[in-house]
C-alpha cells in the first residue's frame, strides 16, 4: 500500500512475525475453550450415545497439549528475535534507563489524558508497549512452565514414548514452579501440586484480562493517533505524518 | 510455603517429585539379597521383645492359611518393588517384625490411623503383623494411663535408645508456646513430647496427613499454628506415609523394609516413600476409560454414577494426587474410595483439606485468597478482574469519545 500524501509509511512487522502473531492468537483462543473444559467440563457428552468418536476429555486435552507446544515453539522464535532481529531492537526498549522510562511515561500520559498529550516518537515501538508486552510474554512463559509441569504428573512412571529423558528434563526445568506457585497461593509450608493448578488457571485469566486491554488499546490508537495502527499486525506497517518522522528517522 | 526459608529456596531446583526407578541392574539386587540375608540371620539370633503371641499361631487363629500368608508375601514383595526372588526373605522378615521396637505417639489427631488397622471386621494379614510388631508404647492400645504410662515410655526410650522407632500420628500445634496440646500428668505440650521421643529415635515415621503436612488441625485458618512433624523434626531420618487414613499396607510396608535391609525405603521430595506415592490415583483407576471419554456422573445417584462413569465432575482429584490405593486400595484389596463411586479428596497431599477436598473441580471451588481472607472461585476472582478491566475500559473509551479526537500534542 502506497502511503497517502503528507504520510510515510513505517515498516513495523515482518511477514513472520506477522505469522506469529496470528497462530499465537488462534492458539490462545484453542487453549482457553479446551483450558476450561480440562478444568471443568461444561459441556456434556450424550449418555446415550455409544462409543463412538467420544474421547471428548482426550481430544481436549489433546489439542490443549498441541497448543502448549505450537507455543513453545512461537515463544522461542520469539525470544531470538527479541535480541536478533533485523527489524526491531525491543530489548533496547526493556532497559530501565533514564530514557526509556521518560518515554513510558510520556505514553501512559498520552492514554490517560485521552491523547490530549503526544510528546513521544509514535513510529516505532515505545517503552509502555515493550512493557506491556513483555508482560504477556512473563505470563505466557509462566503457563508454559505451569503447563509442563502439570503435562508431567502424568508421567509419573518416568517413562514416555519418547524416553526417560523426557520426564526427567521436565521435572528438572518446572519443579521449581511447584515452590513458586504455593508462595503466591499461600497456604501450609509445604508446597502442593495443587498450587500449580491454581496458579495456571488464574495466569488464564489474567492473560484474558490482557489480551482484551490488548485489542482495546490498538483499537483506540487506530482511531485517536490516525496511524493506522491496526495495520501494523496485517500489512506490516503502519502509517506517521512526514513532520512527526523527521526527527527520528535514524530510530 | 514461605519462599524465605533457605531450605525451600534449595528445593526449589532440586525437587524430584515422583521419578521411581524401578530397577536397579541385578548386580544391585543380588548385593541386596546378601545383605538382607544376614540381617535377618542377625535378627533372628534376638528373642523377640517382649509379650506376643507367635506369629504362625496367630495366623492359624485367624482362619487364615499359610498360603494366604505367602500371597501376601508376594504381593508385598512386588509392592516394595523387590524382585520375586526376595518373597521367601520378606516372608521371613515379617515373622521377625517382633524383633523391632516401636514406640507410638499421639498428637493432634483423632486416632483414625491407628483406629485403620485395628477395626477392620477381620483382621487382615497386615493388621495381624501390625499387632505383632513390639509396640512398646501406643496410648490408646496400652492399658496403663497417667504416671503408670509416663514411665512406661520413659522406660522403653531409655532400654531401646537410638533402636526403636517412632511412629507419630497427629499434627504438632505450635500456636501458644504449644499449649493446645498437651500429655500426660506433667502438662508436657505436644511439641516437646515429640522432640524428647525423637531424641533416641533410629528414625521417625509420621503416619497420616496430620503428622505428614499438619493435615486437618492445619487446614485453614489453622488457629493452634499446626505443622507436621517435618516441619519440627530436623537431623533425623524422617519417613512420612500420609492419606487419611495411612493405608496399614504401607505402614506394613516401611516396617518390613526396615526390618529387611535395615534402612528405610525411597523417598520422594515430600519424604513419602516410593514404593507406595510413586504413582497417581488418576493413572490406575478402573474408571479412568470414562474420564477420557468425557463421561462423567453430573450428581450424585444420575444415570452416570450408577454406569460408574467418571467422578471427576464431583470432585475427584485423582489426576493431582499420588498414592497407591488404585493399585493395593484398602482392606487387603477389598475396595477404595472411587471404587464405591466417590471422588478422591487427594487426602495424601499437602493442605488436602483446603486445596483437594471441596468435591467440585478447582475452578469451581472457594478457596482462600492468600491473605487468607475473601474465598472465592478461581473462575469468580478472574471473571471480577475481566469485569474490572471491562469497567475501566468502557469509562476511557467514553470519555474518549465524549471528549473527541485530537491530533496530538496540545492542538485542542
Ligand atoms: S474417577 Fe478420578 S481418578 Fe478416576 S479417572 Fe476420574 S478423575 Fe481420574
Ligand atoms: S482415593 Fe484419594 S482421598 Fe481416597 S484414600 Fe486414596 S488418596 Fe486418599
């Protein structure tokens, strides 16, 4: 698309991360309505119906599972090109400097002031977006330790189709979530399996709580800063006025 | 669980939950084998200790045949994750259980564990071992009371100092300096009884979830500051066998290991041994079929709990809790909870009392904030979140509409 006059266009988005973004949101929205069922199954299976295709727990669990690793792949992919990739540096936008918290700060204005202030450069990722995201990925890191480690109780023989290194690698890498989520629940001094369903269930809901700030706020940036923001997880790029661009056109 | 403490923050990469090996090579079996060989030589060169009727006698008492008694020694054998080789010396080692001391004490409890092992309508072979052991000291079973039974225990620490072993059943209540719970003539509190009977301990072994993880008396709020006895014992070999109650199998178990090799068995992180909470309720229960076809018993008495389907719905935390009663279950293998058509409230973990046994699925369940205040649903606090995001949300995006679009930067 061609940028209307007055306009340059920024590029924000390759085409994987694009891809990325997508599959991670129908993942979601599949590990959510199979979540719930794994935690309470709200729908029933007919009694009367006979054993045919009625591995409706097992097909859940089963998509559930297959999510959980589509995810780790994604997060993954995700996390080397937080650091390498070619387009976007977010990592320089984590660090708690001087700058990077006045641009947070100018961006969280610029929300609660109903864009009554814009004092920053809106063309590329700022502070309070990289902190908000660096939220989501926090949390999702979190389900997928949780995930893993509940995956894993059921295996307690120590064997797995695909060896004893699988379960033994599990147990190594998200036992310690066993501690971590029965200090959030709180309870007796001795941790619980229990606490780390709890824990990923609530993680849940909070990451819903995100993900419906998420839409609102692209949304509301589309139509209060008119960029174009929401074409940035479409087409890639997003859309700055000439005059706001020139300052920054090295960033 | 207090993240401060130096020994959890240890754990925290160190945990091993339920990884059971279950076997070791021949070489280490047949080392074993000799060794276990000569400590029974060894036990038998001692009288047993005290009273007790002889073990074959009783047996035959009970109308049971020598028969019944090797299946059981092969069962047991298995059980222990032995191999089938050793059925003749764990036979062996459980007619020599006399030889070993054990002294029992009582704490914050109601004697439900050992209540397990005495009431059942006919006492089954492990019952019938556990009456054999040389209980030197059990309040509830011993005739003495008051000064009498003081001494008594007095007596039975010193004479089998640093040999007996201590099976604890109750919780220890810390709240007050110790004062909800006391014993005995001289007002001792639960706490120090414990500690001064631990002292000359060979190893101690807490019996059920209360003197496991603090259990019922710790659920919450837990007023008397209850704990389990790991949490108060520390530098002495400390096995815990919980659920409520311990299955006497396991109690039958632990002993037997320990008269046979003289050590006590694989632990797991919680300190339970392996042989009997390597394995989850959920991957051996007979109606697992059902869970993985979706097929659950809506209420109590429906169309579904009467075709045995699933109790997951009503609760069952089969699929978080390890034990072994789907394999052995109760009463020498006569029936289990889920077997008669209820859930399993996960009686051997940790706080099973908050956490396990509110017969709904968790998300559905009250539980306590951790402030120990509000309780509230997993899915009412997130849906409260959701609305409050909902909320705010709805008011930014008003008022930005009310107030209008700006282009930036204070252009009015
Ligand atoms: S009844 Fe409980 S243990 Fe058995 S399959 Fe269902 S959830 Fe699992
Ligand atoms: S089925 Fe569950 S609640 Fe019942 S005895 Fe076994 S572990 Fe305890």
């Amino acid at each position: 698309m061609k940028a209307k006059a007055g306009y340059i266009q920024v590029k924000r988005r390759t085409a994987s991360l694009r891809i990325i973004h997508w599959v991670n949101v129908f993942s979601m929205i599949a590990a959510i309505t199979t979540g719930l069922y794994i935690a309470a199954p709200y729908y029933q299976t007919f009694i009367a119906d006979p054993a045919v295709d009625k591995y409706v727990m097992a097909w859940n669990r089963w998509v559930h599972f297959m999510v959980a690793i589509i995810f780790d792949v994604t997060s993954i992919i995700i996390f080397y090109l937080t650091f390498f990739s070619r387009v976007d540096r977010p990592w320089s936008k984590m660090i708690p400097n001087k700058k990077n918290m006045r641009e947070f700060s100018a961006v969280l204005i610029n929300l609660i002031t109903l864009n009554r202030h814009k004092n920053f450069n809106s063309a590329h990722n700022d502070s309070f977006n990289i902190a908000y995201f660096f939220t989501f990925h926090f949390l999702m890191v979190w389900m997928l330790l949780t995930g893993l480690q509940l995956y894993v109780h059921g295996l307690g023989s120590g064997l797995s189709s695909v060896g004893t290194w699988w379960p033994w690698m599990l147990h190594l890498v998200t036992d310690w979530t066993i501690p971590v989520s029965g200090w959030m629940v709180g309870g007796g001094p001795t941790a619980t399996l229990m606490d780390v369903r709890i824990s990923h269930h609530m993680t849940m809901w909070l990451l819903i709580v995100w993900v419906v700030f998420h839409i609102y706020y692209q949304v509301w940036r589309t139509i209060f800063w008119k960029e174009g923001d929401i074409s940035i997880i479409f087409g890639g790029s997003k859309y700055v006025k000439i005059k706001d661009n020139e300052e920054n056109k090295e960033a | 669980m207090s993240i401060d403490k130096e020994e959890s923050v240890k754990k925290l990469f160190t945990a091993e939950s339920a990884k059971v090996d279950t076997n070791k090579g021949d070489a280490y079996y047949d080392e074993l084998y000799i060794s276990c060989q000569k400590r029974i030589e060894d036990l038998k060169k001692l009288k047993p200790l005290n009273n007790r009727m002889d073990f074959t006698e009783s047996i035959e008492d009970q109308g049971l045949e020598r028969r019944d008694f090797l299946k059981w020694a092969s069962a047991t054998t298995a059980m222990l994750m032995l191999p089938a080789s050793f059925t003749p010396l764990v036979a062996e080692a459980a007619v020599l259980m006399n030889r070993v001391p054990v002294i029992w004490v009582e704490l914050s409890d109601c004697a439900g564990n050992s209540e397990a092992l005495l009431r059942s309508d006919g006492p089954k072979i492990d019952e019938i071992i556990l009456d054999l052991i040389s209980l030197e000291f059990h309040e509830i079973l011993q005739a003495a009371s008051g000064h009498q039974a003081e001494k008594q225990m007095n007596e039975a620490m010193e004479h089998f100092k640093g040999k007996y072993l201590l099976f604890v059943e109750g919780a220890v209540p810390l709240g007050m300096d110790g004062n909800y719970g006391t014993i005995g003539a001289t007002g001792e509190t639960f706490v120090d009884h414990l500690h001064r009977a631990a002292e000359g301990a060979a190893a101690v072994i807490a019996v059920g979830s209360c003197a496991t993880y603090g259990g019922i008396p710790a659920a919450a709020p837990n007023p008397t500051d209850s704990v389990g006895v790991m949490d108060v014992i520390k530098g002495k070999p400390i096995i815990n066998i919980p659920a409520c109650p311990a299955n006497p199998s396991n109690m039958v178990g632990v002993i037997l290991h320990y008269v046979l090799t003289g050590s006590i068995p694989e632990l797991d992180s919680l300190l339970r041994p392996k042989f009997a909470f390597g394995y989850r309720i959920h991957d051996n229960c007979e109606r697992r079929g059902h869970f993985d076809a979706g097929e659950y018993v809506e209420e109590w008495g429906d169309e579904g709990a009467k075709n045995n389907f699933c109790l997951y719905k009503l609760g069952c935390k089969g699929p978080m809790t390890f034990n072994n009663c789907s394999i052995i279950r109760y009463n020498e293998g006569v029936n289990w909870p889920i077997g008669v058509g209820r859930g399993c409230i996960g009686c051997s973990e940790p706080d099973f009392w908050d956490k396990y046994a509110y017969e709904r699925p968790m998300s559905n369940a009250n539980i306590k904030a951790p402030t120990g205040g509000v309780e509230k649903t997993v899915d009412e606090f997130g849906l409260g979140l959701l609305t409050a995001a909902g909320i705010g949300i709805g008011i930014h995006a008003a008022a930005s509409a009310v107030a209008g679009k700006s282009e930036h930067g204070g252009e009015f």
